[in-house]
C-alpha cells in the first residue's frame, strides 16, 4: 500500500499564509538583516516558508505578524526547489 507524503509527517500540517520575518540573533543581538516571509503552512514541529530574498544562514528565528515577540528558532531542513527562498524547517525545542 503507498503512503503519500504527508501522511508521513510527524505533526499535522495546518495552511497559515500568513506573513512574518525570519530574525538572525546571536546571544540576543540581531546579527543579520531581517527578512521578509510567507509562513504557508505550518505544525507543532515545523513550517513551509517563502522568504523575499535568499536565506543562506542554517539556523534563524521565526516571528509571525500575528504573534508579535514570539520567536521560534528554525533550523533549515531543506530547500524546495532550486532556490534559497523557498524552505522547508523544523522547529529547535
């Protein structure tokens, strides 16, 4: 029997498209320029998220408009497609 992709998933994924930023930050000091973002989807353990520009660091924390202060740290787990600004990541617990 085949089983499609997302069935596979650890966590249920919910549509978001929701708009936000990806924030470098080394012990508490922003390290990088904030980049704009589209969370398309999202779950307990990760996001699909298309960034305006090339997003190259492995490691960034993610703030939606709607959850101002929120921060969660992001670690990339691959590139969708052939460009750095569509991302597929996990949430660092």
């Amino acid at each position: 029997m085949d089983t499609i992709y997302s069935d596979r998933r650890k966590y249920r994924r919910h549509n978001k498209n929701a708009p936000g930023q990806l924030i470098r930050l080394s012990r508490g000091v922003q390290i990088g320029p904030i980049v704009r973002c589209l969370v398309v989807n999202i779950s307990r353990g990760g996001a699909l998220i298309y960034s305006e520009s090339d997003v190259t660091a492995p490691e960034f924390y993610l703030e939606l408009d709607t959850e101002p202060g929120n921060l969660r740290l992001c670690s990339v787990v691959r590139k969708v497609g052939d460009s750095d600004r569509r991302l597929s990541v996990e949430f660092v617990i």
